[in-house]
C-alpha cells in the first residue's frame, strides 16, 4: 500500500520538503513529529502548522503540493478539509501534512495528543 513515485526520498526528506511548502507561504509555528519510533503510529511523520486565514490555509496547501511535487514528482495520495478552510490534511503516505487555524489547532493538539513523538521546529532543522 505505501506507494512513492520516487524510492530516492526518505520520509525524512519528505517532511522537510513538506515543512519548506509550508514556510513559503509563512506558516506559522510549523512543526516536524517523528513517529517512526512511536507503537502503532499510522505514518512516519506529521507535519503541522497553522495559519492565519482561510485564504492562507488555502495558500499554506497549494504551497506544499507545489513544493513536493516540484522536486519529487508526487501526488499526495489523499487529501481533506479544503471545502472547510478550518483544517486540510494532505496525505502522502510516509508523510501527513496538517494545516489548522489556529483555534483549531489548539483544540485538536496534535503535538500533545502524539506526545511520544520527536518534536523538531522547521526553523532548528533545515537551514
């Protein structure tokens, strides 16, 4: 079932590049979960951060579609939430993408929900 076009990324790689889209269009507070190393995680990383409008969110999605599919040539394999603007989760397998507003993000807390999880800040890990 775990599918990527191209073998050469890691998800690693992934979740950078995912983070990168993000910072573009100036996401907020982005944030790089590892759960390779968490029992009975779903993917090997989320990557979350919010925005500041329902234009941005919109931005925010386009921006990390843009960025993967410009170096890896790959297509999330599902993605959600667009219609509602509040909280679009883009999925490429290894990798999930999430996008809140900020009240949304507070209310779900991904970051303390997964709290196993190694928690990196874009900004202290890809220069």
């Amino acid at each position: 079932m775990k599918q990527r076009k191209n073998k050469e990324l890691s998800s690693k790689d992934l979740s950078e590049l995912v983070a990168k889209g993000m910072a573009e269009k100036k996401g907020l507070d982005i944030a790089i979960l590892d759960l390779r190393n968490v029992k009975n995680s779903i993917t090997d990383f989320f990557v979350i951060c919010s925005g500041n409008s329902d234009t941005q969110i919109d931005a925010l999605a386009s921006s990390i579609e843009d960025e993967v599919y410009k170096v890896s040539q790959t297509e999330p394999w599902q993605k959600e939430g667009k219609a509602n603007g509040e909280w679009i989760l883009i999925d490429y397998v290894d990798v999930v993408a999430h996008i809140f507003n900020k009240d949304r993000r507070q209310h779900y807390d991904l970051e303390e929900l997964w709290g196993d999880a190694v928690v990196t800040h874009f900004e202290d890990s890809v220069a």
